[in-house]
C-alpha cells in the first residue's frame, strides 16, 4: 500500500478526532400555574426526560428546581443539542408539539436563552 495515502489518512484521522465539537444550549425557565397538580408536573417533565431517546442530536436534558429567581419561575430544564440544527429540527418535531400544547394549559410563564459551548 501507498505510504503516502496511509500519512495522509493518518493526518485526516487525528485532525477529526482533535477537532473540537459545539454543543448548544436550549435553556428553558417555567413558572408553574397556580392550578397545576403535582402529578401534572411530573407528567410535563416526563417529557422532557425522555427526548434524547426520541430526537436525533438531542443529547441530553437535565432539569432542576429553582431555589431562587427573579422573575419567580419554579423549573430549569437545559437540553444539549449536537448544533443549532438538531435544535431546530426538534422544534417541528411531535414530540415538541406535544409539549407545547400541554404547556398551554399548566405553565403560566415562561422565558428562555440559548449558548454554545465549543
């Protein structure tokens, strides 16, 4: 074989594996309805919970109680994408949907930012 061919690919190979990857942040901030049940809660984080199973270049979903805000929202849920592009496939996706139309009914304010890491 080529030696050649064999130091270029070798090149290519840990130019690739060295390149560094982002990761972008979809940062949402909920404030539950004062009528909102408990197991309601649940059932709307659920959802969240089991994305990365469902959506291509979603990562991961981590979700957190908020001790203490300014604006009195109650849950942090911080989804990882692959890129900006898996964020917005996700957004026409069923599964977000069907988040949105649950969300109509128990969550009274929301609010949301976005970053990358690299």
């Amino acid at each position: 074989m080529n030696k050649g061919f064999i130091y270029i690919f070798l090149i290519f190979c840990c130019s690739t594996a060295c390149q560094k990857r982002t990761e972008f942040h979809h940062v949402l901030l909920y404030t539950w309805s004062e009528v909102t049940e408990t197991h309601e809660k649940e059932a709307f984080l659920e959802l969240f919970e089991n994305l990365p199973s469902k959506i291509e270049g979603l990562e991961n979903v981590s979700i957190a109680k908020v001790e203490n805000s300014v604006d009195g929202h109650d849950v942090v849920v911080d989804m990882t994408f692959q890129s900006k592009t898996f964020l917005k496939n996700y957004q026409n996706h069923p599964n977000h949907q069907k988040i949105e139309h649950l969300a109509d009914k128990i969550i009274r304010d929301y609010s949301y930012f976005q970053y990358a890491l690299k």
